[in-house]
C-alpha cells in the first residue's frame, strides 16, 4: 500500500505527528508547557526598531528568494508580522522587498493588516511593500539600491537566501544597519553569522511565531519538536554504535 | 469565512501531495494526476501574482517619475526596458530574435557581475569575522586559515600535512555540526507545515498564529 522505499520515512513521520498532535492538545487543555530559552536574534527585534524609530529611518524587510511553498518563506510571515506591528506601533517606515510576486501579495496583505490591527490604517503605505525582480541578482541589487538610497537603520532577513544573503548583509554593514537574520539554508548560515549582528539558525527560524507570540499551542508545537530531535539523535548514536559493531540492521530498517 | 476558507484549501491540497506521495500508485491511480493537476493551478495563480507584481514595479515607478523624487532618471530607463522586454517578449520568442538578444547582451552581463561582486563582500565580511576578538574568533580564524592553504597548492608545499588537515575539518566538525543543523531544521519545517495544514499558525494570512 505504501509506496517503495516510504514505509520508514512514513512510520516516523505518522510518530512525529502524533508526538506534535499530543503535545498541542496537552497546551490546549492548559497543562504547562516547558520554557523555552531565549532566541537572542528575536529578543533584539524591537531594540533594533526602536533604533530605527530614533533615527527616524525606515527598517527593511526580506522574507528570502524562496517561493510560497517554502517553509522558510512560510515562517518568515509570522516574524514579518510582528516586524509590522511593531513599526506601525512606532510609526516607523517599514519597506519589504520580494523577489516572488505569490509572496509579495501576501507580504501586501501582512504588512496591511498589522497596520490595521494596530490602528494605523491610514499610515500605511502600500509603496513600501515591493516588488523588485523575479531574478535573484536584478532583485539583489534592487535591494542594495534601497538600502544605500533610504538608508536603512535595521535590517531583518528572514526566510530562505541563497548567494545573495552576503550581498545584503555587506550592504547592510556598509550602511551602518543593526541587522539581524536567519535562515535554515546551512550555506548560508556562516556568512549572516560573519556579518550580520544576531544570526538565527536553522530551527530558530522555524520556532519565532511561537516565541514571538507566545501562544501556549505553538509552544507546545516546539516541544514536540524536540522530542522529534530526541529521537533523532537517538537513533544516530545507536547506529553508530551498531555499524560500529558491523551490524546494519537499523540502516537497513530506515532504507525500507 | 475569510480564513478558514484558505486553511480549508491549504489542507485539502497538502493532504492530496501526502497522500500521493506516500501511497503507491497502484492503490491510489488518481494521485499523480492530481498532483500535476494542482501545479497547473499554481502556475495560475503564480502567472495572476507575477502581473500583480508587475503592475506594483510600475505605480512606484511612474509616481516617481511624474513626482520627480531623487533618482526619477533611474526609474525612466526602469520603465522602458520593462516596456520593450514586454513587448518584444510577446511579439517575438526563440533565439536569435531582438528578445533573446536584450536578454543575453542587456540581462545576462549584469547579472553575473552581480554575482561577481560576492568575492569582495567575501573578503570584507571575512576580515571582519577574523579579527581575533574572542576565543571563538580565534578558533574561526585558525581552521580557515588551514582551510584557505589546504584548498591552495602553496599549503602542500609548506606542509605535505595541510590538505589532510583541511579534509579532516571538512568531512568531520562541519560536516557534523551542518548535519546537526539540517536536521533539526528539517524537523522544524515539518513541524511548521503541520502548523498551517491545521490552522494553527495563520501568519500567512495576515495574523500571528493566533
């Protein structure tokens, strides 16, 4: 019934989900949710809008050059709402470039409802919200423009990036920017760690709507997830210690 | 209706990738072909979105241009060979023809120097991360150095034992932590998708996960 090759991928998937489902319903029902520690990238977001408030200098937003059915794009959204809220909150400019024309109309819709929500409706600009290039690099340097033009005091890249995150975290030391960036592409990782001033990595980028929002279901979402990293690394150590021991039956039993 | 709507859809659709990917075909025939079916449908709504985009590049640009805000010249050389690609796109295809021509002598050239600068912001971003601040740094600094001579024929000649060095560093501690990270992140984009397919998380409609 399962296709070939799946059966493991599937049976661990199906327990990984009902690890997650569980852990959600226990946060539903109001059972306590472990802590989780502090993300010292998301902590800083609203120093660094409060920085760009002061200098009264707009923050840049990019949620990455990944398509809408990326998860990094996906949880790039949630940490771009809060962006929003905050500059609305502050009335600070806020301008979000995008490479994909699918995310930048949800990238329109985010940035206008957190306006809305904080009732700033009619300081929102639907300008700053844009469209640059479907080309990595034509929207590489669409970017470098704004940010040596507008000068930007806080720059946040969240979401999948590929050979043009060095470019915009360079710009944004040029131009003096706090810059603070994440991304789960593990290439890319060291150059937002060399340049940027708080880097999130891999799986933090995936957990900041539950950190940002504190909302106890998504809490319960990441505890989940590392029950799932628990079993990960389990199952490493035991199979080196098994092909250590010339055995491969667990290598075997996941190839299935 | 207005969310739960698109939460409906996004579940239906992500149950359809699921189930086709996992179920063999010969219990569920219909799989692959909804599966392709659905892709036609984001092409659609990627070509609806990519006019969405184009029609955004053009009101920033012309209000620009008629407001004569700093750098309006820019905007002008913007705007017409958005119009000419446009045009000579819709009225000529293949090589050889004035579209092809633009493209690979107007659009190519400049993309790869764009890619070209990368080296430098390497360099700059490199003397940056180097600088021996913190014990940390110094670690960075020693394994790039051994990096840098092991990848270079000069590291063999001062010491036969240095691309051996920087294999090892390669294929051991940054294949280790790089695994480490991929895996975790592979688990947290799992986790996230099942956020949206249950509605959890509504970032992408316009909320905070509430």
């Amino acid at each position: 019934m399962i296709a070939t090759n799946y059966v493991a991928t599937v049976i661990l998937e199906l327990a990984f989900l009902i690890g997650l489902i569980v852990m959600i319903s226990r946060a539903r029902s109001g059972l306590k949710v472990p802590a989780i520690r502090k993300v010292a990238g998301l902590e800083a977001l609203d120093e660094a809008i409060g920085r760009a408030t002061e200098l009264g200098r707009p923050v840049h937003y990019s949620p990455g050059i990944g398509d809408f059915q990326n998860a990094q794009t996906l949880a790039s959204f949630a940490i771009l709402g809060y962006v929003a809220r905050m500059c609305a909150k502050y009335d600070t400019q806020l301008i979000t470039t995008n490479r994909n024309p699918v995310v930048y109309s949800v990238t329109e819709e985010i940035v206008h409802q957190a306006f809305v929500a904080e009732g700033r409706a009619d300081s929102f600009n639907p300008d700053d919200v844009r469209y640059m290039s479907d080309d990595q690099f034509a929207y590489a340097s669409g970017v470098l423009g704004i940010m040596a033009r507008e000068k930007v005091a806080t720059n946040v890249m969240m979401g999948a990036f590929w050979a043009e995150s060095l470019i915009f975290a360079e710009a944004g030391a040029i131009t003096g920017s706090i810059q603070i960036a994440g991304t789960a592409n593990t290439h890319q990782i060291p150059f937002f760690v060399a340049a940027c001033d708080y880097a999130l990595i891999g799986e933090e980028l995936f957990a900041a709507s539950a950190y940002l929002s504190k909302d106890p279901v998504l809490l319960g979402n990441l505890v989940g997830q590392d029950f799932g990293k628990i079993f990960a690394v389990a199952a490493m150590i035991l199979g080196s210690i098994m092909a250590t021991a010339g055995s491969n039956v667990l290598r075997d039993m996941l190839r299935k | 209706m207005r969310k739960e709507l698109p939460i409906a859809i996004c579940a239906v659709a992500a149950l359809i990738y699921v189930v086709s990917t996992y179920i063999s075909p010969t219990v569920f025939p219909a799989g692959p072909e909804l599966v392709r079916e659905l892709n036609v449908w984001y092409l659609l709504v990627f070509a609806c979105a990519f006019a969405v985009g184009l029609v955004n590049l053009a009101q920033i640009h012309i209000r620009r241009i008629t407001q004569r805000r700093e750098g309006w010249q820019f905007s002008i050389i913007l705007m017409s060979f958005m119009t000419l690609m446009l045009v000579l796109g819709v009225f000529t295809t293949g090589r050889g023809t004035y579209s092809d021509w633009l493209y690979q002598y107007w659009f190519v050239n400049p993309r790869a120097t764009m890619y070209s600068i990368l080296v430098f912001y390497i360099a700059s971003a490199a003397y940056r991360a180097f600088r021996v601040k913190s014990f940390e740094a110094s670690v960075l600094l020693v394994a790039a150095i051994i990096m840098m001579l092991g990848q270079a024929p000069i590291g063999e000649v001062i010491w036969g034992q240095i691309p051996k060095m920087s294999r090892w560093i390669l294929n051991y501690p940054n294949a280790a932590g790089m695994r480490g990270i991929t895996i975790a992140a592979t688990l947290g984009g799992v986790a996230t998708a099942l956020r949206i397919v249950l509605g959890i998380e509504r970032g992408h409609l316009g909320g905070m996960g509430e």
